[in-house]
C-alpha cells in the first residue's frame, strides 16, 4: 500500500490529526496541505509530506493529485470559534468553498485522476428537525448552516464529471477527549453546573473520533460506494439524555437547564442555529455498507 497517495486538506485539525496517523500507519503515503508547513511537521514528523497551500487555489501542490490514490478535503474554518459575526460567517462558507474548489481544480489538471475524491460535510446539511429520522434520502433544508454545507459539497461536484468517484461525508458532532466539541460540553459538570440546554428535548447527533477515521477509511477503500454518507452513531441521543449519561459517567448532577435567552445572548446567531435546534440522523448507507461502529 506504500505506493498509495493520499492528498488531505484540513490535516491539522480535530479530525485530520488522527485520520493522518491512522491512514499513515496503514502504509499509504499522506501529503497534507498546510499554511504552516512547519506546524505540520512538528504534529506529524516524518510520518507525512508537508506542502505549503494558500486554501484557495492548486497552486505550488496540484501535481501531488496527478496519479494520487485520493484526495480528502476536511478544509474549513472553525464553526465553534468565536461569535458568528457576518464577518466570521464569511470566513466559514468562503473557507469550505475555495478548498473544495482548488481540489477540483488539481482534479481537472492531473493526467491521471485520483480515484477518490473525500469531501466534508456536516448533517447541518438538513437543516433543523424535530423528532423524525433522517436518513441520506432526506431533502435539505434551511437555515445558513445547511447554505453552507450545500455550497461546500457541491465545490468538488465537477470530479464527478471526470470519471472520479466522489463521497460526501455528513458527519455528526465528532466527540473525542482531547479537542472538538466534547471537552467544551463536559467542562460546566466538572463544576457541579451541567445540564441540558434550552428544554433538553432537540436531537443530538453525535460519533466517536474512533469510528469517524475508521468510517472515513471503510469509505475511502470501498470502490463501490459514492454519494452522500451520514457519519453518525446509529443511536442519536436528545440533549437531555446526552446531559444524563454525560453527569452520570462524571458522577454529577444534571440539574440545572440552561435557558435559552441566555444561550441567545451569549452566542447570538450560533445559539440558534448550532446549541437550541437539533436533527434526528441515523447512519443508514453505512449500516447498509456493512460498516460495523466500535
């Protein structure tokens, strides 16, 4: 497998760290694209090959994706960062779009294609919902969160047209304990102030980092699957249950809700959108596939 090359964007990240270990264990060649080469070298020493990128365009790397095994673009600013100013929702649509299409850009120019085009998404795709299962056949809906992830699949859309088989990968709230949104959920427990928030009762659709890489890995190796996947745990949880398994594995109370007037004026926008509605997705093409979660 030495002589298999994977391209990855977003390396760096929550979920590229342990995706780049994982598949540069397994023997394939991994070339991250970073602003900060350096950065890089020093998360993944000599387990990767580093290449300066500008996240927008194919310039200085695009020949890494001639005759490369895939290309997996996790690229994208950070949605929990900060305030959603209209400023920082720029910077997330604009950050996805120009990632994916520079990927289709070195797609379009390489000789002889990839295999395998990974692109990103979130479930946020479906927009919010209330108790119903949704599954990859459900339609998507609205609200800037699902804009977002419309545009950021349908930027590496034209390697289809090439003859490249293309995965979308919608995944749930990714929770693992050294980054990403757990951590932020645990810490009001840690002092005897957790709870759910708002009225507890919105889906939380969540899956464990572990199963994101080996989901990713099934998907990447599988040559008979395409199209949109939910990477998601098969047992979706509502805000309230999350709060009660979360208190009774710290050994805490799940008392105190917190209310949604003061999630509004603490987060503005993104409590509404991100921390108030939820969406109820199971992982169905996946189940399908055979792909068997830890």
């Amino acid at each position: 497998m030495g002589d298999k090359r994977v391209v990855l964007t977003g390396a760096t990240g929550f979920l590229g760290r342990p995706l780049v270990r994982y598949l540069a264990g397994l023997g394939y060649e991994v070339v991250v694209l970073t602003r900060d080469p350096d950065k890089s070298r020093a998360l993944f020493g000599d387990r990767c090959v580093s290449e300066r990128w500008d996240g927008k365009s194919a310039a200085g790397w695009g020949r890494k994706a001639d005759g490369a095994f895939a290309v997996i673009n996790l690229a994208g600013d950070n949605l929990g960062e900060g305030r959603w100013t209209e400023a920082k929702k720029r910077r997330i649509l604009d950050s996805r779009v120009q990632a994916g299409r520079a990927v289709a850009e070195a797609v379009e120019a390489a000789g002889t294609k990839p295999e395998v085009v990974i692109q990103s998404s979130g479930i946020d795709y479906y927009g919010p919902h209330a108790d119903e299962e949704l599954d990859e056949t459900a339609p998507s809906g609205g609200g800037f969160l699902a804009d977002v992830c419309r545009q950021w699949e349908d930027s590496t859309k034209a390697v289809e047209a090439w003859g490249v088989r293309r995965v979308v990968t919608r995944s749930g709230v990714v929770l693992g304990s050294d980054g990403g949104a757990l951590p932020r959920l645990v810490m009001p427990f840690r002092f005897f102030a957790g709870g759910p928030l708002g009225n507890g009762r919105q889906w939380f659709s969540w899956i464990h980092l572990e199963d994101e890489v080996l989901a990713v890995r099934f998907l990447l190796e599988r040559k008979d699957l395409a199209g949109p996947f939910n990477l998601t745990a098969p047992n979706p949880l509502t805000e309230k249950q999350f709060c009660r398994t979360v208190a009774e594995a710290m050994k805490r109370p799940c008392w105190l809700p917190i209310p949604a007037f003061v999630l509004r004026l603490a987060f503005g926008e993104k409590a509404e959108a991100a921390l108030l509605t939820g969406k109820r997705v199971v992982p169905r093409r996946l189940a399908q596939a055979g792909f068997k979660f830890r």
